[in-house]
C-alpha cells in the first residue's frame, strides 16, 4: 500500500470515529430533549435532531463503505494493510 492510500486510510478510520462520537452526543442530547416539558420548542429541537441524527448516520455509511473499499480492494490486489 502506498503512502497515500495509507494516508487516506488514516484520515477515514479518525473521520469514523469523530462521526461515531458526535452521534453519541447527539443521540444523548435527544434522549436529554425528551424530558423538556411539552413546547413547540421541545418539537423543533426534536425535529432538528432527528434530522441531524439521520444525515450523520448516512455520512457515517458512506466513509465506512468507503474505508472498506479502500482496505478489502487492497487485500485481492494481494497487498499487505
């Protein structure tokens, strides 16, 4: 694997986990959302979110199905990680 895979490597497993870490905060702030009394400020932080919650979630696919391609391309090719 060259410099620059190995690189771009790196960058996607510390991306990963930055995702994974600021969805758990995220997540806890929802649950937190939960025991406000009921306001329409209560249902548009909830709204917000949810949203949030969902694009980090399709964002975190996305670099694992990216980190994967980058690892098990390298492993037919018959390269060493």
């Amino acid at each position: 694997m060259d410099e620059l895979t190995k690189t771009k490597v790196n960058n996607l497993i510390a991306l990963r986990q930055l995702i994974t870490q600021v969805l758990t905060v995220l997540t806890g702030g929802l649950v937190g959302v939960f025991l406000m009394p009921n306001t329409a400020f209560k249902i548009f932080l909830l709204i917000f979110g949810i949203y949030f919650t969902a694009k980090l979630i399709a964002t975190l696919a996305n670099t694992i199905t990216e980190l994967n391609s980058y690892l098990y391309s390298n492993k037919r090719k018959g390269g060493k990680i």
